[in-house]
C-alpha cells in the first residue's frame, strides 16, 4: 500500500470496531487514526484511544464524554459528546471510514461519512435497509465508494464481476441457520436470550446475534445485497451452510458459481476493504482444507424462520417498507433482550408493523425518520399488549 491512510471507526468499541482497532493497531505505518467514535463504553474507549491515538473522540453519550476526556487528559486528544460529536467525527476529513454503529442510529454519520466523498467500509446494515437509494445515491453525488464489510457481501464484492454483469445468472447467500437451526417450533418459543445469544461460529454484538437466531439478520442481508449489487429479489438466494466457511456465492449465466472461502473472521472482510485494492497479509488463520471436514448446504425452513419471507416481501414493496422491517425488528429484539416477549414474537411484531404500515415512496430523509418513530411507538404498543412469555413468567413466580 501506497503511503499513509487516515481512517475514522464510527463504533469503535463494538465487535468490528474492535476488530478495525486491532488491524490498525498492527500497522502503525500504514494508517493514522483521525477519529474514534463510541456510545457509553468509557473503558473500552480509552483503552482504544491510548493505542491509536486518535486526533478526536466521539462518545454518543454526554456522560461517557466527560469520563473519557478526564482519562484522557494527558493525551493531544479532542473528546466531545452528543449525537452532533458523532456526525462531526463522521465528517472529518479521512481516506477510509468504517461504518460499524449498529442499527439505524449508524445512518445519519455513514451518511455524512458518505457525503465526503471517501472510501466508507459498511458494516452497518440496516442503514442501507432504510434508505438504500438514499445512501447509494449519496456515494455517487459525493464520488467515493461503498465496500462491504459483511462477510457474505464482502465474499460477494471479491467474486462478481463487475464489468461483465450481464453474465451473472443471481447472487447466493450463505446463512449459518443460527443457534435454533435444528430446534423445534416449541423449543423455539422458550428459547431465552441466552440461548439465542449462543451463536455456533461468529463472536458478535448482542443485535446481530440475535437477528442471526431469528435469521433476520439474512433478510436485512438480502435487501442489503440488493442495493449493492443492483439485483433484485427474485435474483438473490439464500442457502444454509452451517459451517461459515463459504461465505456467499456468485452464479453465473454459463453454469460456474465462483465463492470465497475463509474461516469465520470478520478480520478478513474488514481487511479486505481496509488495504483495497491492495490485500493485507496473514489478516487471519490459515483455512485447512484438509481438515475442514463435510461442507454441507440446505434450504431454509421458511416456517421456523418466518422472517425471510417478511423481509423477501418488503424488499418487492420497497419504498419505506424495508425501513419498517428494521425499526420494528430493532425495538423487538431489544424487548427479547430485557425478556419482554418471547423470541416467536419477534417476527410476529415485525409482520403485524408491515400490515398496518401504509407503504409509500422514500425520496427524503424526513420521510425515513417520520415512519421510523411511528413504527417505532407501534411496535411498543403492540409488545405492551403481548402476553409475557410463559417461560420467564413459571421462572419469575
Ligand atoms: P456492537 O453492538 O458490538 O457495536 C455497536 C457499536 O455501535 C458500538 O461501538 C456502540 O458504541 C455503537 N453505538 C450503539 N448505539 C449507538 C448510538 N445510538 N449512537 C452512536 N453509537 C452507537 O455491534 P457489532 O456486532 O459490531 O455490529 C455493528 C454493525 O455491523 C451492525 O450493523 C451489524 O449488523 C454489522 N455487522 C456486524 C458483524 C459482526 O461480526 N459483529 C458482521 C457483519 C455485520
Ligand atoms: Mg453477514
């Protein structure tokens, strides 16, 4: 790689923040760190700060802010605190951003990391679930680029060809199944959070992990995959490969399926986007293929995991359809987080958001905010009116 990068992290302190501060903090000379951003971890924070030295520090919460500036204070650092502090780190001049918020609390700064016109990694999904055409459309009038760092979507940038689309016959993406991959219907109804948050083979944030339980987490992959590929639903695939090692698929028209392969590591993907176009070396452990064992590939049971078909029609209805999807799944999964509802009603609240929400056209952010809120209210009633789950109510009397 030609020279020093200056990066920015949006959600450092998260799993592939961290996952970015480790990276970075093995090439000093490679990078320069112009902003780190973070929520309330202060610990997490400044542990990370002190290795990278970053030029200016964002904490989402106030509070965090101050604590983090006091232990900071010997360092050249500025710490500031807010939403507005987020968005000012997101603004500041880089050559790469990761954008690792999660949920839709990460699109208004991936949006102005965007607008600068430079290169933005994308972690986070559901910012483009909400307003694809919004952020796609943002990247092109600021004349940087989009690289994906979810690992099915990396897989799929590093094998599609782009100068050649007509050749490609559909995109598939591969889906571990989760920790209920082979559950009943009933053990899924009790299922706890900590049985949901047990994934088989990624190490990640309490949100995904659970999206991943649901396999949600596929059906925001899917709208995902649609916005970066310029493919629509009917030309995206989604298979079970319970191992994670064939991270996604590309088929092409003349029969070949070219996939990327790897260990489950999300220091890959972020590698890939951090050192594009050039590769990194030795980002992770090396695959074994002799001992790997069976590669074994299945249909998704559509029953047990109703959320790809909720997410599959929400992408055809578009417009606010797919912001509905996420600020419904969003509020519901925090409610199966604090043992509010069971892990069946996740998916039930998002479908019943998606019938009652009126789909209309997404040409503005204030649409996109307006029907996040009411959607947002909705989902908390509807939870209200729910029966908490029997399981936690026998473990509570
Ligand atoms: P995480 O929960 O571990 O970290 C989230 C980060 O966002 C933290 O730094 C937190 O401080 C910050 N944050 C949370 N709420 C915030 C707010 N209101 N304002 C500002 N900052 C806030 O999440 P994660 O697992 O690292 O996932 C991050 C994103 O990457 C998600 O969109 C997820 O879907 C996506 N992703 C994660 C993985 C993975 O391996 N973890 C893989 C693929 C995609
Ligand atoms: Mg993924």
């Amino acid at each position: 790689m030609k020279g020093q990068r200056s990066v920015s992290i949006l959600g450092a302190t998260g799993s592939v923040g961290e996952t970015t501060c480790a990276l970075l903090a093995e090439a000093p000379d490679c990078f320069r760190v112009e902003a780190l951003t973070g929520n309330h971890n202060v610990s997490g924070m400044v542990r990370l700060a002190r290795r990278l030295r970053p030029a200016f520090v964002a904490m989402a919460d106030d509070q965090a802010a101050k604590s983090v500036r006091h232990a900071l204070s010997d360092l050249p650092v500025h710490v500031a605190g807010g939403e507005g502090a987020v968005l000012e780190a997101a603004q500041r001049p880089a050559d790469w951003i990761m954008a690792a918020i999660v949920g839709a609390a990460g699109l208004a700064p991936t949006l102005a990391a965007a607008a600068q016109g430079t290169t933005v990694a994308l972690a986070n999904k559901e910012s483009l679930v909400c307003a694809g055409h919004l952020m796609t459309a943002a990247i092109k009038k600021g004349g940087g680029r989009l690289l994906p760092v979810d690992s099915e979507h990396n897989a799929i940038f590093q094998v599609f060809d782009q100068a050649q689309r007509d050749t490609i016959d559909r995109i598939i993406l591969t889906a571990s199944g989760g920790p209920f991959r082979t559950a009943s219907l009933d053990a899924m109804r009790a299922a706890t959070p900590a049985a949901a948050l047990r994934h088989p083979n990624w190490d990640m944030g309490a949100k995904i992990t659970i999206d991943s339980a649901t396999m949600f987490n596929k059906g925001l992959e899917l709208i995902e995959a649609g916005h970066l590929f310029d493919m629509c639903e009917d030309r995206i695939e989604v298979v079970v490969h319970p191992q994670s090692i064939v991270h996604s698929l590309v088929a092409y028209k003349d029969g070949s399926i070219l996939a990327q392969m790897g260990l489950p590591d999300m220091r890959t993907p972020v590698a890939v986007t951090l050192y594009w176009p050039d590769r990194a070396d030795c980002a992770s452990d090396r695959l074994d293929l002799t001992r790997m064992g069976d590669l074994t590939f299945e249909a998704p049971d559509q029953e047990r995991f109703p959320a790809l078909a909720l997410a599959r029609a929400a992408m055809r209805s578009g417009g606010t359809a797919p912001a509905v999807l996420n600020a419904a799944n969003e509020v519901a999964v925090q409610a199966f987080l604090a043992e509010e509802i069971g892990f069946l009603d996740i998916a039930a609240i998002v479908e019943t958001c998606l019938e009652r929400m009126p789909v209309e056209p997404l040409d503005e952010l204030s649409t996109l905010w307006e029907v996040d809120r009411t959607v947002r209210k909705m989902a908390r009633s509807v939870i209200e009116l729910s029966p908490k789950p029997v399981s936690y109510a026998r473990a509570a009397g």
